[in-house]
C-alpha cells in the first residue's frame, strides 16, 4: 500500500491523476491539498472536491492551501482549462466539505505522524516549499516526491524555457530541489508524448460510465489550445504520469541528473537547468523522466478507470 499526498491545482490533467489514484487498491490517498495555479485556490480546492464526488469518494480529506506563489505574482492558465479550471463537462456545487486546516500544516502533520508518505506534486509547488520552510524535521520524513514540473529538451511550455508548475513558483522550487529528499521529474519531454489522441479519448466515452463520460468531456476541451499550439494529434496528460510512475515505473526511461532552477533571469525564469550529460560535476538530485511507453500508459488508465463509477 502506498500512502501518498496529492498537492494539487486542478486542471483537467490534475482531475485524470486525482481519479486513477482514486481508482488504484494499491494507493492510499491521505488527503488532497489544493494550491493556486491552473485557477485560483477558490477553485482548484473546489475542482479537487468535485473530482473526489465524481469518483464516489466524499470521505476524502480535501484542503486548501497556498493562494498565491511565495514570492510573484501568481499566474494562471485559463486560456487552457478554461474559466472553472475543469471546462468540459457538467459541474456542480460540491457538498463534501473542505477541510478547515490549512494544507501546509496538513502536510507537516501528516508527516510527522506517518511514516513512508510518498508527495505526488500537479502544480506550483508553494505548498511543499512552505511546508519545508515552516518544518524542515519533515525533509527526512518523505519518502519520495514524484512531481510533475520541467523540461529540458521540449523547452518551455509557458516561456520558451519554463514549464508551468516551475514558472508559476520558481523561488518554491528551487526549495524543494535543494532540500536533499528522493525526487521523481515527469517533464514535458515525458508528458508531451503521452497524447490523448482521438482514438484514446473514445476509449473513456465508450466505458459507459460517469467517469468515463466527465473524463472524455475534460479531454475533449483540454485538448484545443496544445493541438493548436504544437500541431499535436492530442492533447499531452501531463499530471497522470505522477500516479502511473507508482503503479507502474516499467513504462517509464529516465536518469538521475542535477536539476537546478533559474530564480535570477526574468528572461529564463523558472527554467529547470537539467545536467542531462553530467557537464558540470553538479550532484545529481533527481531522477529525470525522459521517456514512456504511451500505449502502456493509456492502457493503464484505462483500465483502472473502469473500477470507477
Ligand atoms: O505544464 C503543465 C502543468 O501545469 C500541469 O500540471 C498542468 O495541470 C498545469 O498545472
Ligand atoms: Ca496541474
């Protein structure tokens, strides 16, 4: 059983890894902690709780946490999830509560308290970085952090060389890279090819199910604004190769690099400088996820996304 924290800014590709880990036996989801980035906080803490009602699961934890980046302004991506961050399907008001503790102290708690506690990291990662700031006993508490932020060789997707999660909160991960704990890296040179071309979004319609239908909805609108902009057959899943890295690494190629993170250049801000061919002696402190077998991938969610209501 693998005990894990979502920290979250749903985004449809952040709702997909929230319902395969909602789907997965082997998961053990202690809580979801929503963090400003894809939309405001109002609404990635709210999306997290429609998810978890979607998935059947109102008796999961869902907290708010950070409502804007540690030290910029913070920016958001409607222009490609839309106004409610989950443009696509249907929503609703959700009746599940959020939680009344803030998320940082939620994750400080828990790891405390837990032992062997895996972070699962979607979005801008002011949440883990104040954790670590107000807590720093906690570092040698996590077990892995498997985060989805980067890119090397595909560039930027949000300036030609950073990646959204990174830009949004430069200053948070640059204290998360540097705080010595076991990292997992699924960038954009992994999540680009995991593309959820039109036959793979089918698959979700054609489940019959709730989730099937809301997932094939999402994927629909997620889709436009990266076939546009890269001329893709698909829109990439960038956030569930986070949960299918625990249920099934096999799939996935990568090497364990020094990965260090422009805060000085506003021109390459929130670049994550990979030493992919150890030129500069730097210690390596991530595994960076370079590439996936995406029929696996889709198979995988698929497949687990039929046990879902
Ligand atoms: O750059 C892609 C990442 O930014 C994904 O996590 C997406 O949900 C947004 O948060
Ligand atoms: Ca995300």
């Amino acid at each position: 059983m693998q005990k894990i924290i979502i920290d979250t800014d749903p985004g449809q590709d952040d709702a997909v890894a929230i319902l395969l880990a909602l789907a997965a036996p082997e998961i053990k989801v202690l809580g979801i902690t929503a963090v400003a980035g894809n939309v405001p906080l109002a609404l990635t803490e709210k999306n997290a709780r429609i998810i978890c009602e979607l998935a059947g699961r109102p008796d999961i934890k869902v907290f708010a946490g950070a409502a804007r980046p540690m030290k910029r302004e913070l920016v958001t991506a409607e222009y490609v999830h839309g106004k409610t961050g989950l443009n696509g399907p249907e929503l609703w008001e959700p009746k599940m509560p959020l939680q009344p503790q803030h998320a940082v102290d939620f994750i400080i708690e828990t790891l405390r308290s837990t032992d062997d506690v895996i972070l699962c990291v979607l979005g801008p990662l002011t949440n883990i970085a104040m954790a670590l700031t107000k807590a720093p006993d906690i570092a040698v508490r996590i077990k892995q952090i498997v985060l989805m932020g980067g890119g090397c060789f595909e560039g930027g997707n949000t300036t030609p060389a950073a990646e959204f999660n990174i830009y949004v909160d430069p200053h948070a991960a640059k204290i998360v890279f540097a705080a010595g704990i076991d990292l997992v890296v699924m960038p954009l040179d992994v999540t680009h090819k995991a593309l959820a071309t039109r036959p793979r979004v089918a698959a979700f319609a054609g489940m019959g199910t709730k989730v099937g239908r809301f997932t094939a909805e999402m994927l629909d609108f997620f889709e436009r604004f990266d076939m546009a902009k890269y001329g893709s057959e698909g829109g990439p899943l960038h956030d569930p190769n986070v949960i299918a890295y625990l249920l099934a690494p096999e799939i996935y190629t990568g090497r364990d690099v020094n990965i260090e993170i422009e805060t000085a250049s506003e021109l390459t801000m929130g670049m994550t400088v990979v030493d992919w061919w150890g030129v500069t002696g730097r210690t390596p402190n991530a595994r960076y996820i370079r590439d996936l077998d995406s029929d696996a991938f889709f198979d995988l969610l698929v497949r687990r996304f039929k046990s879902l209501p």
